[in-house]
C-alpha cells in the first residue's frame, strides 16, 4: 500500500506520495529581527567561501529527533552506505553535494577542449549518467525563493559523482577528476553551518523523468523554521545561497568565455600579422626569406626611401559604399583609392606618409538611377562634395565593369596582385556583390586589409572607432566625410599612416610577447605577417583550403 511507504521513489511507485508522510508546515517565519541574538552564531563578515570540506563522517548517524520510522533503501554498487531517510528528511551532517545542474553539465564546461576525442567522452558521459545507475536527490531550499529560482537546489551526493567518474574513467580509459582550487568548491557543498537547514531529501531516480518530477515534488517539501537563527546568521545563510546560484551560472557560461577569450585573442594577433604585411608590401619590414631571425632591424627615418626592396609589387586598392539609409540594397556611390607600390620606389613617404599618400589615384562614382538619393536622417550624406576630383556618373547596369576595370580583372593589362582595403572591409565586400563584381571570384585580390582592426593593434584596444575618429587621432586632416570617395582615400591614407607609425616605433626593438599588457597583441616582431589572408565569401562557390581561424591562405 501507498500508506506504509516511508520514502518515494519515482521509479517504484504508480502512487501519489502519501501527504501524511511529511511533516505539517509550520507557520511561515519571516526573517528573524537584528535584536535577537545568537551565541553560537559568527560575527557577520563578508560572504562566506564555498571552500571543499572532507566526505561526510564514517558511521554518523542523523539526530533521532529528526527520523520517523524508516525502511532503509536499497543499496547499488555505486553507493556505499544505504540512504536512511524518507521523503523530506533531512540529510546527515557533514554530508558533501554537489548540485545536478553542475553534473549534467560537467562534461561541457570541465572536459578540455584540447582532448582529440572529446566529443565521444562527452557522448559516453551522458549515456551513462543515467544509465543503469542510482543517485539521490536532495533538495536545499532558499531562503528567500525569488522568481528566478522557482525550484530549490537539486543535489546529489559528492560520493556518488566520484564513483560515477571513476566509472567513466574506467570505460573510457581517461583520468576525469574534479577540478582544483576554486573552481572545485562547488563539488563539496556542505550545509548546516549557524543551526541553517541541510538539504532534504527526496527520493532515488535512475532516468531523467524521474530527476524532473523529483524537482517538482521538491515543492511540497515543508517549510524550513528559520525563526530560531539570528539578524546575522540568516544573512549568511541567504548570501551563501546567492553565491552558489551565482557560480553554477558563472560555471556554466565559463566555456562560452574562454571561447570569446580565445578567439578576441587570435583576432588581436591577426591584425598585428596584417599590420606587418602592409609594411613588407610597402618596403618598411623585410621578408623572414631574405633577414636572420635574430638581427634586429636597423633604424630609418621617414625622411628616406623604404628601407628595403619589397618581394612582392603590388596595388593596394581600398573600397568605400555608400547605400541608401532607408534600403541598404541601394547603393548610391562607389569610392576607389589605388596605389601602386611601384610609384614609391625610391620616395621618401614623409612624417605621416603625405609624399606616398600624393601618389593615390581617387575615384568617385555615383550611380547614375540613384543620383537624387541622399543620406540625411542617420547621417548627412555628401555626395556632391568630391574633394579629389570630378565624380563620375554610372548607369546601374554598368558599375561593376567600371569597378573590375579599377580593381583589376582577367581582362586587365596589370595582372600583379591586389590588396583589397576597407574600414570594416567585409561590409563594403559585400556591398560590391550588389552592384554584380564579386571579389571573391576575382584572382587578383590576394589579401585583405582591415584599418579598423589595425587601429585596434595600434591602440591595443578592442574599442571600436569610426573612419574620422581614427583619422583625426593619426592626425590625417580630412572633411566631408560619408562621401564614398573620399573615405576610401582617406582610409587609404589612414592605412599609410598606421604603417609608417609603427616602422618608426618598432625599428631596433623586439616585442616579446611576456611584455606586460602585450600577451594578447603580440605575436612576436621578428617576422613578416606570413601569407596573404582572404575571407570567406558569403556563399562558397568553390572549394578552398582554410587555415584554422576560417581565412584562405594565399600564395604567389
């Protein structure tokens, strides 16, 4: 009969629990008052650790006043003492936990990404966490249930995730362990410190419906009397609470950071390897292919030619979009800035590189079905205001042979590479796919130039500054901004600048990469930023080799 079973089990039982077998609820108790006192209580400090206490006593017994006839539960290979307790006693002293939350998502968050075989570890763990096996579900309940935790803290004991560990361990021949230090403490939860409740226990489950309806159950538990603890001693009991909520959810975003971490950094480093290709092709950093490793640049002024002979001869293209504020599929102008390194032979670039910058061939088109579009409402367009030369006007169906002839097609006399150069370059890449020159399909375009990101790599910031505020800092005197051809020879010119800079402030130095502050932009100085890099296209169209962090590498 339902009535004479002193505990539940989910698993066992078609039967509702037996509501005489729990306690009446008290009378709910409000926090107790800053008057009364408590000898055995500590003087209230700062919030206490959750610091790892040893596995609950050998042979303890829990007090007599809390237990009602019980019938013991069966044990199971993984448990080594039977469970003593009916449905809402409370568990013994000294006993550790750890919460359910934290043993689903063990594998996720503990199981090093490093490992080759991770996946088939985590697949393996999640079998077998509820297979075959037997845990016991405790449940502590807050002090204060707020809306955010609707059910109390699900818990199983320490013990039991050791011996289901070593199980895993065992099939899969691996070394799984609970982490060290800190972020081991919320594995060992012990509860009770101050005369505060223990966790309650609620029945045995061995399959996730049973865990689910156990935490519903953890409902109707009784209400704990808090009326005897002390102003100070239910404050640390309710901060206490709050923390463990706090770490679950910091544990369980832990991996999500570390990934954000992980790839901030390799973006940091890949700028600084941009940065220094934009130096080898305009001859102020030299190939590792021609340079020993370990002979320190030699100084330069600005006042002299490049220091060395570029390897590759190239043109440095730079692209600037502007589409309609109220349709972005409308593009309105289309701002082009070319300059041929074979223009700088033998010219001393200047302070901030105004000799080099003299040599940029402008262009600025406008689309000739869009000519009385004008940004004004987000921003004030300038379309008129052309500050290098006449504007040329182009039907629509036209622009994207202009544009290839400028870049640099299959059909063009120059067949050298090209640099593709934007601020925010990706938007306005993907910008050209609108007016019909996609290019990604073009060969000539081998790399790719993001002065964003290389504002980024001079500051060591990750803060984000627009195509004006980043030429005002370079000291680049610039006006009518937001028309399509003169951002793109401004950031040209910004591009020149941030390159010269950095000569000027790397010759004769080595950035290691211990250097305090530089752990995440350093990439080491003595070498020459490796091979082009292209971005992937928004639709793959042909089959590419990519390097790890999703960017072509291109050779010639």
């Amino acid at each position: 009969m339902a009535s004479d079973r002193t505990y539940w089990d989910p698993d066992d039982s078609d039967d509702e629990i037996n509501i005489s077998m729990i306690p009446k609820a008290p009378t709910p108790i409000h926090p107790p008052s800053k008057e009364s006192s408590d000898a055995r209580c500590p003087v209230l400090t700062d919030s206490p650790r959750l610091a790892p206490l040893p596995g609950p006593p050998v042979g303890e017994s829990t007090e007599a006043s809390n237990i009602s006839p019980l019938r013991t539960l069966p044990a199971t290979s993984d448990t080594i003492n039977p469970i003593c307790l009916a449905f809402g006693d409370m568990s013994e002293k000294g006993t550790t936990f750890i919460p359910w939350k934290l043993v689903r998502g063990y594998p996720r968050m503990y199981i090093g990404m490093k490992k080759k075989n991770q996946q088939r570890i985590i697949e393996v763990f999640k079998e077998a966490l509820l297979e075959d096996r037997d845990w016991d579900v405790f449940a502590q309940c807050d002090p204060t249930i707020s809306k955010m935790r609707n059910l109390p803290l699900v818990l199983v004991p320490t013990i039991q995730f050791e011996q289901f560990l070593s199980s895993i361990n065992n099939r899969i021949d691996e070394e799984l362990s609970i982490p060290k230090g800190r972020a081991g403490e919320l594995f060992f939860l012990t509860f009770g410190e101050w005369d505060t409740p223990r966790p309650r226990f609620l029945g045995r489950a061995n399959n996730a419906s049973s865990i689910d309806r156990l935490e519903t159950r953890s409902l109707t538990l009784p209400a704990n009397d808090l009326s005897h603890l002390t102003h100070a001693c239910y404050q640390m009991y309710q901060e206490k609470m709050d923390e463990i909520y706090s770490s679950l959810t910091n544990a369980k975003n832990q991996k999500k950071r570390e990934r954000a971490m992980k790839k901030r950094r390799e973006r940091n480093k890949a700028s600084g390897r941009m940065l220094k290709r934009v130096q080898r092709y305009l001859g102020l950093r030299q190939a590792t292919s021609h340079v020993s490793l370990n002979k320190p640049l030699r100084s330069w002024s600005t006042s002299q030619p490049a220091p060395f002979k570029a390897r590759e001869s190239v043109r440095f293209v730079c692209v600037d979009i502007e589409a309609y504020e109220k349709d972005d599929r409308t593009i309105t102008e289309v701002g082009l800035a070319v300059l041929d390194t074979e223009d700088l032979i033998d010219i001393p670039p200047g302070e901030k590189g105004e000799n080099w910058c003299s040599l940029i061939q402008p262009y600025h088109l406008r689309i000739q079905e869009h000519r009385y579009l004008v940004n004004s409402e987000y921003l004030q367009g300038c379309p008129d205001a052309f500050n290098f030369g006449e504007s040329q006007f182009v039907p629509l169906k036209e622009t994207h042979k202009v544009v290839g002839k400028i870049i640099g097609d299959k059909e063009s006399g120059d067949q050298r590479p090209v640099i593709i150069v934007g601020h925010e370059v990706q938007a306005d890449l993907k910008f050209l796919l609108k007016i019909g020159y996609n290019p990604w399909s073009e060969p000539l375009i081998v790399d790719e130039v993001d002065t964003r990101d290389l504002f980024q790599r001079i500051k060591r910031s990750t803060d984000v500054r627009g195509l004006e505020t980043m030429c005002t800092e370079l000291g680049i005197f610039g006006k009518n901004y937001h028309n399509g051809g003169n951002d793109a020879v401004y950031t040209l010119q910004a591009m020149i600048a941030m390159a010269i800079k950095r000569t000027v402030e790397g010759s004769g130095r080595k950035e290691v990469s211990s250097t305090p502050g530089t752990d995440e932009w350093s990439d080491g100085e003595m070498d020459d930023g490796g091979c082009a890099k292209r971005s992937m296209a928004p639709v793959e169209t042909t089959r590419a080799s990519h390097s790890e962090d999703g960017s072509l590498d291109v050779q010639w």
